[in-house]
C-alpha cells in the first residue's frame, strides 16, 4: 500500500479518496468550494467546521487540490477530525505517522490510530493492520495469525482486498497450514466482491485444475470478466484461449483483440504474442513491420521470448534490415536470462560466424547451456561437436548420449544421426536393426537423408528383407525434398526399372537434378544417356561436357568416358595426348579397363612415348583386376 492517499476527482469536479468507502454528508464532497484562498481562509475561520470538512479539508491539504500540497497542513486537519471519532481521518492519521509525512514519523502512534480506526468497522484500518503483521510494517514484529485475524475481519466487512490476502497465505501455507480448498473459498469472496486480480487467479485456477476440477470454459468466463475490467495478464489468457481455443472456439481474431488490449497497457507477454500474430499471419494480414515493431516494445521490458524473436528479425530481416550483429546482441540478452532458444541460437552464430567471429568453443557452450535444459536442437548441435570435436575434444559416445537425449524427444535430425552412429558403430555397438530403427522415426518425419539411407538399406536388403519397391519409395520422398543422392539412387531406378516402370526420360530428370547439385555419378551418368541417346536426344558435346564434370570432381567412370571422348574425338577435338592424360587418372582409381587402355597407348605408343615395359606394367594391373582384354594381351 501506498504511504499517501490518493484523491480522485471526477468529471464533475468532486473528489473522494479511493480507499475510503465513506461519503461527506450530501453527496461527494465539492473540492470546487475551495476554488480561492479567500474561500478557504473564510471556511477556517467559520465557528464551527463538522468533522467531514476537516477530513475534507486534509485530503485537499494532502493532495494538492486547489491548495498547494502540504502534509503538515493536511496532518493538523485529520487531527482535528481524528480526535473526534472520525475513523477515516484516524486512519489517514497513521498512514501519515507511519510515512513521516507533515509529522516526525511515529510507528507507535501510527499503530494506536490503525487500532481506533479498526475498533470503529474501519475495514481499511483492519486491512492495513493486516498488511503490517504479515509484512513487519509500522514497527511491529511479523505474525501471520495476527495478520489473519486483521484480514478476516475486513474480509467479513466485504473487503475484497483481505478476502484475496487470505487466498495468497492459505495457498502458499504461509503462516497457516497450507490449504487449497480455504484459499479457494478466500479467492471465490474476493471474487464476489468484485477483486479483479481474484477473478483472473480463479481463471488461471481452472484452467490448470489448482483448487477446483479443471474446466477451461469456466476459465475464459472469468478471464474475460477480468480483462474487461482492464487486467493485462488476463487479457493476455484470453487470448491465448482464443488463439489455441482452449474453453472457447478457436478464433484468432478474437485472439488479437484482446492480445492487443493487453499490449497496449505495456504487457510485455502480449506485446510478443501481437507480435507473432503479426509475423505469421493469425487474425491480423501479415504485417512483419508491425511484428517488429510489437517484439521490441516487449523486448525492451526485458521480455526474453521477445528478445529472442527480435534477435530473428534481425538476423533474417524480418520487418527491419538484416543486422547479423544486432542479432547476436538480442540473442545473447535472452541467452543470459536463461532463455533456451536463443542459448541455441547464440550457438549457432558463433559456431558458423554470424554476427561474430567463428568460436567453436563459445558454439559449444551455448549449445550446452541449451542442451542442459532439454533443448532438442540444441542437444543434436552439441553431440555433433562433440562427435566431430568440434570446439571440444572429439568424444563419439558423448555425442551419442545428446544425439539419443534429442532423439527421444522426437527430433529428426538427432534421430538420423543416432542412426548413423549405430549404422558404423560411433561410439556405441554397431547395430543395423538400431539403426533403421532410428533412420526410420526421422524418416517418417520428412528427414531427406534418413529417407535416402532407408532407402538404401531396402534396397541392398541390409537390416531389412530386401524390396526395391520400398527403397525406390523412400528414395522419391527424398529426391522431391532434393537430397541429391536420392536423387541420383531414383534416376537409377527409373533406368533400370528398378522398383518402378523402366522410364528412361524420367530417369535423365532425377539425373540432372543431381548432377546439378554435383553428385559426379550422375553427372557422368547424364554424360551417357546424351551420349547413347537414352531419354534424351543424342548430343556428343553435351555428354563430354558432362563427362568432363564428373571427371573433374574425380568419379573414376567420368574420367575413363572423358577419356574416351579425346580418343575417338567424339563431342571434342580428338587428342590422344590427352585421353592418355584421363586414361591414367581413371586407371589409378584401378579402373580396369582404363588400365588396359593405357596400357594400349604404351604399346603402340598413342599419345605417350611407346613403353613396352610400361604396357606390360598397366595389363597386368588390369588382368589383376580381371579385365579379360588384359589377359588375352598378356597371354
């Protein structure tokens, strides 16, 4: 409670002390009789003032109104009135001794006033009373039963304030047993009596079940009740409720309203939720302006959701221009109040350098602070550094124990992970039936690459009973996502008819769309469906163009077709210099029958210095390799 008193005025010019229930005689007193100091020196010096006018006159000398403030003045006057029975004055007496205010402060005689007031029905006195025993307030020691006694008085007197006071302590056991049932009972008076705070705690209560059976529509009756009066956390359920329709019909726009209601008094959980709204479009039209504009509002509260959604405006340029630094200093606000989200978040800009410098360690840190609070991101990022040791010692069981942690809970990418590890026994027991196990719940969630290595595993038939229907199934779902390896596994099925129709132009589509993506098998795949004229019109150039490309990124066939082409000067400028050159790149990898045809160029002396030795050397790598051409030669 306030060490002062408020005096309101209405739009008629009277005024009455909101904590006062009591009334000057004839209405609301009219501050408007004391317009000039002359009217007032007139009315000090009448012979006779009732003790309403010197009450009256106290709460003007206090507030300022129409006399300037002066506590003394107004001390004297309650006084006056105090000695005479007036238990509002007797109160308004202690609040100034207990303040020091116009008087040397006093807690005895404050006490002494509080007491004549409350001995009088004075359920204001009996509150405050109660507020100094359980607080320690006005020199008095803290008693909680003391405390109670006051509050129950009041509370019986229809104070709405005690009745709540008691709801508070017989909730938290402070004082008193703890006791759900009482508090409600406490909390259903203030209620009635018209509490605002009680109405939107009697919400909160049935939405959550605390107290009484859990009924959500009884609580958006009373969050509404609540938030019409003006209660910004109520508004802000309410919405909620709408949002989610929880008690009430899903409506967003509803939800808005009243989210905006709550925004607009300043309530930072509001103003972020507005914000989201606004940002993905629910009961507003998409308006990323605005979503910024409401997160920083919230954000500058301190509000650390907000922060982080600020931070993500900023990073992505979300309603204001891209600011990787401005990110990082949102993200790391959020970061240290213990905000999860942004502590991933944070990770990730130190681990990949945006908006600061790459610091592995730092990364590891942040993802570990987030990973400790059941982060699932987080948990994946942090058991891949650790996997790869990255900003940390390398630790593959450790990084199997987060990759499991975020697994469980459901995340596709720790789950693919996990099923790596099992496939090629990191940090754990090589498992193959783990390892579907776990490729497959990412799978199914849409991971591409679990996609593509269940795909791989129904079709070599490892783990699971073979079946090229379903590999090529998992491949497609992959291959639309555009996982590149998918993508050329699908092209290969469509070529050979393997688990779908045999579809040679559909198989050039998902070859390409590979290659693109620089898978060199099929980029040197592609070179041979142009060349061979296979789902695709014949075009020499465009194969060697291809080829050239999968040779380049090392693919031993791409190399050998490249080869082929400078030999046969099919699609470029014969030169045998030259495919004797790729003939060797591919015959290194041990392609065979590359090896046998540097070993022709040696012994005929094709584009290298004729070498029979040197030819003797390469067919009997190939033979090795059982090339049969090569074995004829040797033989």
């Amino acid at each position: 409670m306030d060490a002062y008193l408020v005096l309101k005025v209405d739009s008629n010019g009277n005024a009455h002390d909101a904590s006062s229930s009591s009334s000057a005689p004839g209405g609301r007193w009219d501050v408007k009789m004391l317009a000039c100091k002359a009217a007032l020196k007139a009315y000090r010096k009448a012979a006779e003032l009732s003790v309403e006018d010197h009450l009256r006159l106290g709460d003007a000398y206090l507030n300022g109104i129409e006399v300037p403030a002066d506590a003394g003045e107004a001390f004297l006057w309650y006084r006056l009135a105090a000695k005479k029975g007036n238990a509002e004055a007797q109160f308004k007496l202690g609040r100034l001794y207990e303040a020091g205010r116009g008087v040397e402060k006093d807690n005895c005689k404050a006490m002494k006033w509080y007491v004549r007031a409350a001995g009088q029905q004075y359920v204001e006195a009996m509150f405050h009373l109660g507020v100094c025993y359980e607080k320690g307030l006005a020199g008095v020691s803290v008693c909680k039963s003391e405390a109670i006694c006051w509050y129950k008085r009041a509370s019986e007197k229809g104070h709405a304030q005690s009745a709540f006071a008691l709801y508070l302590l017989y909730e938290m056991g402070d004082g008193v047993d703890q006791d759900v049932g009482q508090s409600i009972q406490f909390l259903r008076r203030a209620v009635e009596l018209g509490h605002t705070e009680a109405q939107y705690r009697l919400g909160w209560a049935y939405e959550h079940g605390k107290g009484v059976d859990m009924n959500r529509t009884e609580a958006v009756v009373w969050y509404k009740i609540a938030a019409e009066a003006g209660h910004a956390e109520a508004a802000t359920c309410l919405g909620l409720c709408y949002q989610h329709g929880k008690g009430v019909p899903e409506d967003k726009v509803q939800a808005v309203k009243w989210y905006r209601k709550a925004a607009q008094q300043g309530h930072a959980a509001a103003q972020t939720n507005l914000g989201f709204c606004y940002e993905n479009g629910e009961g507003v039209e998409v308006n990323l302006v605005q979503a910024f504009e409401w997160y920083k509002k919230a954000a500058e509260q301190g509000h650390a959701a907000a922060e982080y959604n600020l931070g993500l405006c900023y990073e992505h340029g979300k309603g204001v221009a891209e600011d990787k630094v401005e990110a990082v200093k949102w993200y790391l606000r959020a970061a240290e109040k213990g905000y999860h989200h942004a502590q991933n978040n944070l990770g990730l800009c130190y681990d990949y350098g945006r908006g600061v410098e790459v610091d592995k360690a730092q990364a590891v840190t942040w993802y570990k602070l987030a990973a400790e609070q059941g982060h699932a991101i987080a948990q994946n990022n942090l058991g891949y550094c650790y996997e790869y040791g990255e900003g940390t010692e390398a630790d593959a069981a450790e990084a199997v124990k987060w990759y499991r942690m975020a697994a469980e809970q459901g995340e596709k990418h720790a789950q693919n992970n996990l099923g790596r590890c099992y496939r090629y026994g990191r940090g754990i027991g090589q498992s193959k039936q783990e390892a579907i196990m776990w490729y497959r719940k990412a799978a199914e969630q849409g991971h591409a690459s679990a996609q593509t290595n269940l795909g791989y595993f129904y079709e070599h038939g490892e783990g699971v009973p073979l079946c090229v229907y379903e590999s090529a199934r998992w491949y497609k779902l992959a291959a639309e996502q555009g996982e590149k390896h998918a993508q050329y596994c699908l092209g290969l099925c469509y070529f050979h008819g393997v688990g779908v129709p045999k579809h040679r132009a559909e198989a050039v589509k998902w070859y390409r769309k590979a290659a693109l993506q620089d898978v060199a098998s099929a980029q040197n795949n592609l070179g041979q469906c142009y060349e061979l004229g296979e789902g695709v019109g014949q075009d020499f150039c465009e194969a060697f163009r291809w080829y050239l490309r999968s040779g380049c990124r090392g693919e031993l066939h791409g190399q050998y077709n490249v080869a082929e082409c400078y030999w046969k000067g099919r699609g470029v400028e014969q030169d045998k210099a030259k495919a004797a050159t790729w003939y060797r790149k591919a015959a290194d990898q041990k392609l065979a029958p590359a090896m046998t045809a540097l070993a022709k160029c040696y012994e005929y002396g094709e584009g290298v210095e004729q070498d029979e030795g040197e030819a003797v050397i390469w067919y009997q790598r190939a033979a090795a390799e059982g090339d049969a051409e090569a074995v004829n030669r040797l033989a």
